[in-house]
C-alpha cells in the first residue's frame, strides 16, 4: 500500500492534480471560518454545543457539503447546485426537446451545464432567505424558543438581511466553482469531492464525543463502543463495496458481416446492469419526504414518527423501493437500449430483437432493482438500530450507515479508480494490486 503512495506522488501529472485536489479542498474548509455578519459567536457556540440540530439540518449538512446552523459563508453548500442538476436530470428524461439536446454529445451537455448553473442561482436566493428566516431570526422553529444568533433589531434591518442572502449564494457560486475545478484540474467529481470531505472532516468530532463521555464518570463502556462501531462500518463498508461492484451481466452477440474475404464481428460481448444503479438517491429522497411531516408532528407534540421508530422504519423502506423503482424508470428505457443493439447488429442470444428483447430488459431491471432496494432500506437502518442498541446519538451511529456511507464509499470507489487508471496507463501496477512497479514509468 505505502508503494502504491509513493508511485502515485512518482507521476507528475497525477501529483499535480492530486495537489491542486488538496488546495482547493483546504479553500472549502477555510470558508466555514467566514462568519455571516451580525451574527453573535458566542451564542452560536453555546447552540451548537448543546446539540440544537435537528434531523432536517443534520440531513442538509451531509448532502449539501455545508452547515446549515454554522452561520458562515459557505453554510448553504452545494444543495442548490444538486438540486438544480437533479432538476434537469428529470427534464431531460420528460422534455423530448431537452433530451435532444443532451443527446447532441459534449455540446448539448455544456449548455445543459450552463442552464444548471443559471437555475442554480434563484435557487440559492430562496435557499438563503429560508436561513435568515429560520436559521437566524430569534425563536424560530429551528433555534426554538429563547434562542437568538443575532439581536432582533439588527434582524430585521434590509442592510442584514441583503448581506446575508447575497453572502449566502456567492458562497455557493463559489463552491460551484471549486467543484468544477478540482473536476477539469484536479482527481475525481468536484462536487462529490466535496460532499465526502465534509462527511470525513466529522469524524473525528464523533469520535472525539465517544471518547469524551467514556472518560465521564469511569464509564469504561464507551470504549467498548466505539469498537464496535469500528467493526461495524468495516462490515457495512465491505458490503456496500461488494454490492457496488455487483452487475448483471447480459450476453450479447454481434452477427457476423462478410466482406469480401474478411469477416467482421461474430464477437460475444456482455450488457452490464448494475445491481446499485440507483446509487443513494432513493435514500435520500425517501428521508426528505419522511422528516416533512415528522417535523410538523413535532410540533403538535405527536412523536408517532420519530427516526427510528417501527412506523418510520417501515415507511423508509417503502420509500426507499418507492424511489428506487421510480429512479430507474426514469434513467433506463428498455426500448432504447433494446433499439441501440438491433441498430448495431446486436441480439441476446435466445431472445428475438425488438419488442422481446425489450421485455428480457425490464424484467430483468426489475429484478435487479428490487434486491438493490433491499440492500439500500437495510444500509439506511443500520444508524437507527445502532442508535438504539448502543445508546448513542445518532449523529454519530450515521457514519456506520445511511447516506453517509453510501456517499462516502462510492466517491472512494470511484477516486480509487481514477487513480488507478493513471498507475497503469504510466505502467505501475494498480493501486489495488500486489507488488511494485512492473515497468519504467515514463514520466
């Protein structure tokens, strides 16, 4: 492993981008250093220590790559930018002239892009103005009663609020920016990068609480829990992995074309289905449209929903296939993937091109989906019964399941891949494999 370190720094331009990746990362954190105008630190540390996050915002901050009740610059993260891209993601599945555009190749997608960015925009002004009127004024239902970040003259002032607001979105304008430079200059997606580094840089704050309350009162058994919560994400991190690389590989047989005295195709290749080509979105979407109706129980004093309850539970999961079934029904066209193998002279063997060859793809859409639903309801429950068993809060039981996990490791995964793909193209050994250098480097 130290080796596979070493050959990754050997490569000038792999060193250079993973260095650019770090600056601009180091940006990011310096950012939530950069506090909003007006607003008093101290009473902000003293609600942040007594743990006034709710699960709506605890949800918001991994998603987003920010904090919501940090009242710093970079509070609102990314979320803006996300929900705008899963807006025209959507679009581009239902608009016929859209998803021509996209279909148009690296041109259509830049002005894709760029409609994504502009969208971007009153996004983040309605997006800031919900934290200067929830997040910042005096006893709203996000700080509760007799909390107040910033006096409630200067509240109500247009001078605080345009600076917040204006603060707000050029704080995410610019994270935007820094996604898309650590993705054209530096290793991995931006905005991914991002979204992981604001899950790890919490680690070490959870841990930090575990070891806390375990040196309170000779309480020896916190220790014990925090190993077993080791144990337990390297289970659940094995498992998320392994099903991540899961496919269902579909056969494919291209006819044989005769030219003259040459003969073309007659190869056999194979149609990968992903087991997890849903990824975390019907986690996430599942958890928004739960925490809605149970913040507004909560404030009717009704506990009936409450995160980890059976009727939660049981409703995530329902969700979670819900979303899953509905995300892949919008991604995947068995008809088009059927016509693209008849358009290139490809058929699965023992199934008839055309309207056969489409129903073989959604049956098996189906299938995959559903076990990978599964998979997904049992990661997002993981928190809540350790939670529960454990006795801990569940900010900290979420970094062993969840969208924590999930986001987490599939923007491992993928950096590891990238990474790997430039030790072999220099004619290292990969980053995964044993052994050292198998060739020159030609650096």
């Amino acid at each position: 492993m130290f080796a596979r370190v070493a050959d990754m720094f050997r490569i000038e331009e792999l060193r250079r981008k993973i260095l650019v990746t770090l600056a601009l990362l180091a940006v990011y954190r310096v950012g939530f250093h950069v506090p909003l105008p007006g607003v008093d630190p101290k009473a902000l540390a003293d609600f942040l220590r007594g743990g006034g996050s709710g699960a709506l915002v605890d949800l918001f901050n991994v998603l987003s790559a920010g904090d919501l009740l940090s009242c710093t610059l970079f509070s609102l993260g990314i979320m803006p930018y996300i929900s705008s891209s899963i807006i025209f993601s959507l679009l581009t599945k239902v608009l016929p002239s859209l998803e021509k555009i996209a279909k148009e190749g690296s041109q259509g997608q830049r002005r894709i892009n760029q409609w994504t960015r502009l969208a971007t925009v009153p996004i983040c002004l309605l997006q800031a103005l919900f934290i200067w009127g929830g997040a910042l004024k005096p006893g709203s239902f996000l700080l509760g009663e007799g909390v107040a970040l910033v006096p409630e003259e200067v509240h109500g002032t247009f001078w605080f609020a345009s600076t917040v607001v204006l603060g707000l979105t050029a704080g995410t304008i610019f994270l935007m920016w820094i996604g898309e430079q650590i993705t054209e200059y530096g290793i991995g997606n931006g905005i991914s990068m991002l979204i992981m580094a604001n899950i790890v840089v919490r680690i070490p704050e959870a841990v930090g609480q575990i070891l806390a309350s375990s040196m309170q009162d000779g309480q020896r058994t916190e220790i014990l829990k925090l190993g077993l919560l080791v144990i337990l994400f390297l289970v659940v991190t094995l498992g998320v992995v392994f099903i991540s690389k899961g496919e269902r590989r579909i056969p494919v047989q291209y006819a044989k074309l005769v030219r003259g005295r040459s003969v073309y195709g007659g190869q056999r290749h194979w149609f990968p289905l992903k087991l997890m080509a849903v990824s975390v979105m019907p986690v996430i979407f599942s958890s928004t449209l739960l925490i809605l109706p149970q913040q507004a129980l909560h404030y009717f004093g009704v506990t009936a929903l409450d995160t980890g309850g059976f009727l939660y539970s049981a409703l995530d999961i329902v969700g979670i296939v819900f979303f899953s079934f509905f995300w892949v029904g919008m991604m995947f066209n068995p008809k088009e993937m059927a016509d693209q193998l008849k358009e290139h002279g490809a058929f699965i063997p023992g199934i008839r091109p055309g309207r056969r060859t489409q129903e073989y793809f959604d049956e098996s859409l189906q299938r995959i989906t559903l076990a990978g639903a599964f998979f997904l309801a049992v990661i997002a429950l993981v928190p809540d019964v350790a939670a529960q068993s454990m006795g801990l809060p569940r900010v900290t039981a979420s970094f062993v399941g969840g969208t924590s996990i999930l986001i987490t490791v599939s923007v491992a995964m993928d950096l590891a891949n990238r990474v790997n793909s430039y030790l072999l193209m220099r004619n290292y050994k990969g980053f995964m494999d044993g052994g050292s250098l198998s060739g020159g480097g030609g650096f």
